[in-house]
C-alpha cells in the first residue's frame, strides 16, 4: 500500500491512507505506518491524511470513503490492497481467525467497492484496483501439505 500511495501522490493524487495499526501478525505495535506514510508524502509536498482501522469492519470501510469525500469532495480511485494472512497449517488456525480472514481480504475489498461503485457510475469515471497476492496459495498449498502429515 505504501508504494501505491508514494506513486500516486508524486503524480498529484490527494491520498487517504488506511492502516489497521496492528502488526502483521494481528498483534499490538507502537509502529504507525500510516502516519510514516504521510509524512512522506506532505514532506514531499503532497496532500495525505490517515484512516485507521481494520477494514475488515464495514463500519471503518464506510468511514474510509466518507473520509475522502470529506476531505476532497470527490474519489476517483480505490485500490483495495489490504490483506491479512496466516502462516502455518489451517488445521491448526482458529474458526475466529478464519473469519477475520474473509473479513478482511473478501468483505473489506467488498464493503469499499459496493461504497464507492455507484459514484464512480453515477459521474461516468473512476477506477478501482484490487490487489491480490501469491501468499493466500502458498498459504493453502502449504496448509494442504501440512495436514496431510
């Protein structure tokens, strides 16, 4: 998500950056990349402003695209790019974290598209990117493998 905020807001983008605040791992961090972010792109002299939250959430997925409006009166692209994973064997992984799982990289890509979709229709323009990645297969490869020992 970082290098897509840099692009766009070296390219002119007014960027709304959203961030879980957790660790990869779904644990408590004092990190803050979000903010890191930001100030990378307003020192740079861009325009940027921070969404926290777990997009997994509907309620922060609502909040993420009223944030741009309210700030710019407009969205003219998404890109879903959050994910949450899970290493070692799906046997071994909690139904609850399974359901965070879908929240996250299903109804949270879900949430902001069905949000601003009719927007983009309504004025004949916008884009939406969603970004998938390799680690949700290797994750059940491996998981296949690791329940079959």
């Amino acid at each position: 998500g970082r290098a897509y905020a840099l692009r766009l807001a070296a390219y002119g983008a007014r960027v709304v950056v959203n961030d879980a605040g957790v660790a990869t791992d779904g644990s408590s961090t004092r990190e803050d990349p979000a903010a890191d972010v930001i100030a990378e792109i307003t020192g740079a002299g861009g325009e940027a402003i921070a969404q926290r939250g777990d997009i997994g959430d509907a309620r922060v997925a609502d909040e993420l695209v009223q944030r741009a409006l309210d700030a710019w009166g407009r969205l003219d692209i998404v890109i879903n790019n959050a994910g949450a994973g899970q290493t070692g064997p799906m046997a071994d992984v909690p139904l609850e974290r399974v359901r965070h799982l879908f929240d996250v990289n299903v109804f949270g890509t879900l949430a902001v598209t069905q949000k601003v979709l009719p927007r983009m229709v309504a004025k004949g323009a916008g884009r939406i990117i969603i970004v998938s990645s390799i680690a949700g297969v290797m994750v059940a490869r491996y998981s296949a493998f690791s329940c079959l020992r």
